[in-house]
C-alpha cells in the first residue's frame, strides 16, 4: 500500500497528541495529484514515510474524514501507519479515475477482495442510491473494519459478503495478516472461510457492469469462477495483478473472452492493474 509524504518540517511537534498527524493531512489534502506523486517517490518519499510513522498517534486504527478527492468527507476506521492515503484521498488514484470513468448512477458493482471498503464506497457514490455494490471480502477481520465502514457511512446501496470468490463455491482456509495486514487464501490457512464465485454472485444480484479484482494471487481463480458471466455479460474489469506470470496468464484467459486489455501503474507503490474491456469499447486509459 503505497504511503503520502509531505515536506518534513525543521522541528517535529509533539506526536504523543496526534496533532501533528491531523495537520500534515489536512495540508496534504490541498497539495495536486501529480505533486504527490513525486513526494511519495524516492528518498523523499521514504524519509516523508518515516516521519509520519513517527508522529502516527498510538492506537493503530482511528475514524477520521477523508480529507479529499472523490470519497471527501466519508468516514474511515484506518491504520493510520498503512492507510493514511485513503484518508488522504490519494489512495490508488489512477485506479479512482478508471473507475469513476466507467461507473454511472444505478449501475451494479463488485468489489472482490474489499479490504475495508475504500473502493466499495467510492463505488457506491459512483453508482448512486438507485444502484447496487456487491462488496466481497474473505477475513474476517478486515470484513468486521468492511462492515463498520459502510455503516458509519449509511451504505444502503451495499452488500457485503463475507466470503471468498474463487473457482468454485467450496470452503477454503485464509491466512490472516500480521497485525491485521493483508492476508490471503493457503491450503495449509488457521481459518476457515466460505467460498463463492463471480456466477454466483451475478445469479444472485444481477450482472455487474463492473467488477474491482483485489486478492493477492488469486486472481486467476476469480476470473475463472466467472466464465458465464464474462462470457454473456462482458462486464468492465479492473484487475490488480501481483506477478508477471499471473499477468500472462490473465491477460491470455481474458483475451479469450474477446476483452481488449490494458493498464495502469500507481506511483509510487508500483501495483499494477489490468483494465479489460469488451471488445470495441474504448479502453479506459484512453
């Protein structure tokens, strides 16, 4: 999850208030995307993270406002030391504009791998009171953050599903994150969790017009669960990818549907994103 950095001053205030934290998001709320970008990247974005992990007040999550962008003034139960681009609104911004370029009132949308809600809300703003958001998230504990966020924010447009969407809807074991990190599905997981597929779901809530992929590594079984519905419904996707191979192969699985790929990078984390298409259709980076 990439970090926002801003200038350090000369002297640190006291980080035992908080206060300090809350000024430096406020200011960095006002400073442009593309000047984010560069702040994050480099040795000033690595010394920009280290003073913010100092002066993160204790206790790892905390609800605070978003302070800009699309999701301005939705509320947040974050880590403050990994998610506080979400609370500044710059949280993957390249995938915000992919999706908002797509996204229209009354639409339906899943997010799958939701983690707690960021996209899902944003989606939901996108899709307005008439449309729907399916939010899917395997861990439990980043599903109980999911539930909490769409609920302080009075989510009525949203499902959530606890759940994990793979090739077939059978149990699966999960291994959580440190610290509640990002954890991710493991034959070998402490936990057991429900499984479910993209057929399912759309049988269940419609045909989505757009579907948000983010599972680490499993990619290719959530793209594989839903051969019916990317068959007859060719629904938009937006697809974070964690390796090369992975990439390849999604990229050929896709194509075989008659999807038109492409793709975006965020800056500075370096997380890459396919972005398909139905054939014919301007592709979204454009």
């Amino acid at each position: 999850m990439s970090d926002l950095t801003t200038s350090i001053p000369a002297k640190a205030p006291d980080p035992r208030s908080g206060l300090a934290y809350r000024l430096l998001l406020r200011a960095a709320a006002v400073v442009p995307a593309p000047v984010q970008r560069i702040l994050r990247s480099g040795p000033v974005g690595h010394l920009g993270r280290a003073f913010l992990d100092r002066v993160a007040p204790a206790g790892r999550y905390k609800v605070l406002p978003v302070r800009a962008g699309m999701l301005a003034g939705t509320l947040l139960q974050v880590d403050l030391r990994k998610q506080r681009d979400m609370i500044a609104g710059a949280y993957e911004s390249e995938v915000q504009n992919a999706l908002a370029r797509r996204l229209s009132p009354g639409d339906t949308a899943f997010d799958v791998g939701a983690h707690l809600g960021f996209f899902t809300l944003l989606m939901a703003r996108l899709v307005g009171p008439e449309g729907r958001v399916v939010s899917v998230e395997a861990d439990p504990f980043m599903g109980r953050n999911l539930e909490a966020n769409l609920a302080r924010n009075d989510s009525g447009n949203v499902t959530a599903v606890r759940a994990a969407a793979g090739t077939v809807a059978v149990e699966r074991r999960f291994t959580p994150g440190a610290g509640g990190g990002i954890g991710h599905l493991a034959d070998d997981g402490a936990i057991a969790v429900e499984g479910t597929t993209l057929d399912l779901l759309a049988e269940r809530f419609g045909p989505p017009k757009l579907i948000k992929v983010d599972v680490e590594g499993a990619e290719l079984e959530v793209l594989a669960g839903g051969a019916r519905l990317l068959g007859e419904h060719h629904p938009v996707l937006v697809v974070e990818v964690h390796d090369a191979s992975i990439r390849a192969e999604a990229v050929e699985l896709l194509r075989g549907f008659d999807y038109e790929i492409s793709s975006i990078e965020d800056d500075p984390s370096r997380r890459h994103h396919l972005i398909a298409v139905p054939g014919g259709i301007n592709r979204l980076t454009q």
